[in-house]
C-alpha cells in the first residue's frame, strides 16, 4: 500500500469524504510532503561532507548561530521550529559552514525528539571534525504543546548537549553561551 493510499484511509477515519473537491489531490500532496519533511533519512553523512573538511591553524572557538530547525515530534507527527546553535573548538580541522547546516538539517528531517536531535548534531560534527570540543543547543517550539493537549502557546524547550572541552571547562562554556545569547 503506497502512502498516498494510507493518507486517504486517515482523511477516511478522520469522517472526511476524500473525493470533496478540496480533499481529491491532498493524499498525493500530503504524501509528497511528508516525504520533503522526512528526507533526512535518505542522506548520509559522508554525502554531505563530501571532502569539505579543511586544514586551519585557526584554535578559536567557530560559533554558528540561529540555525533554523523544522522537524517532527516522533509522539505525534506534528512540527517543532525553531532555532539550532552550533559551536566547536577546532582541532586542526574545519568544516565548510554550509555543511555544517545540512548536518543538522538532516537530522532534523527526520522523526525525532528534541533531545535525540541535540546529541546526534553534536555527536555527528565531533565524529567529523574531531574537534576538542562541541556545544550544540537548540531552542524549539512544539506544535503538540501549542496546538493541542495544554495548549501552551509560548513555552520554549531548550536542550544542549556539550562535548569535550565545552563540556569540561566552563570558561569555553560560559563563552559559548555568552555568544549565542
Ligand atoms: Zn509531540
């Protein structure tokens, strides 16, 4: 059964009618787009990268700020946005900056937690530039929490996850964060 055909069973079980004019083409159009919203599994990270991995002498810390994230809550299939802040403490190595936002795109477009996408971003760039350090935050809006449930319109989830050194000095820490406020 294709998607397009269980997207019509669903407008089905929701009491729609999929033949009403507005609802022909939307299975189609919905399964296309859950597909867009999903692509990140189809890339891989050595795809992305492709080479663009650079010898610097640069050890200052590369901050990439406000990174914008629009993925799925794996409980409910509803969006989060939001934004993805990035940091690493080079190790002889820099990566393209552009590649650096399809990382994080790619995981983004996939079923995730906010949680798991924090730790995969930072994990994947560590593993890639085997930086000294990295510092991955990401600030998001649920639309399960905005639109259903409690209904909070405004709450804003933040999770970070810090590897090496912007784990273990909080000097590099509190540098990340100053910068990214
Ligand atoms: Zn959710």
């Amino acid at each position: 059964m294709t998607l397009e055909a269980h997207l019509k069973d669903i407008i089905v079980g929701l009491g729609e009618d999929p033949q009403r004019e507005g609802l022909q083409k939307t299975p189609k159009r919905a399964a296309e787009a859950l597909q867009f919203l999903t692509r990140g599994y189809h890339q891989s990270v050595e795809e992305i990268v492709n080479g663009a991995l650079f010898s610097s002498d640069n050890d200052e810390m590369i901050v990439i700020k406000n990174i914008e994230i629009y993925s799925l809550c794996e409980h409910h299939l509803l969006p989060f946005i939001g934004k993805c802040h990035v940091a690493y403490l080079p190790n002889g190595k820099i990566l393209g900056l552009s590649k650096i936002a399809r990382i994080v795109d790619m995981f983004a477009r996939r079923m995730q937690v906010q949680e798991n996408l924090t730790n995969q971003i930072a994990r994947t760039l560590h593993d890639v530039t085997q930086a000294k350090g990295v510092g991955v935050v990401i600030e998001a809006q649920h639309l399960c929490m905005m639109m259903r449930g409690v209904e909070k319109q405004h709450s804003v989830m933040s999770t970070s996850m810090m590897l090496g050194l912007l784990r273990e000095d909080p000097r590099t820490r509190s540098e990340f964060f100053s910068l990214i406020q």
